[in-house]
C-alpha cells in the first residue's frame, strides 16, 4: 500500500530511531560541532561553562 504510515514508534526508515551523528551550529562556546556517534554508550565530559552538547 503506497504511503502507509510506519508501525507505531518506528522511524520511517525502518531503523532503530538510535542517534547516529550530532550537528550543532553556533552553540554556546562552539562555532560548529559535528560527531559522529557509534553504537553503544557515547560520554560527553568537559569544564562547566563550554557547551556541552548533551
């Protein structure tokens, strides 16, 4: 059927709805941040006050 919606809390490409890269512009101490995640557990450290991203 053309243009069925995907089953209830799926992403529409049928991928695990995982985060797989992060892209920020112009935020806090960061001109442009881009990282690629992998699979798994991704940390974030750094001092107060330099914008971590999450």
């Amino acid at each position: 059927m053309q243009g069925s919606a995907p089953a209830a809390g799926r992403p529409p490409d049928g991928g695990n709805g995982a985060l797989t890269r992060i892209r920020l512009d112009y935020f806090t101490a960061f001109r442009r941040l881009d990282l690629e995640l992998i699979p798994g557990i991704n940390v974030f450290i750094g001092a107060n006050g330099t914008g971590r991203p999450i």
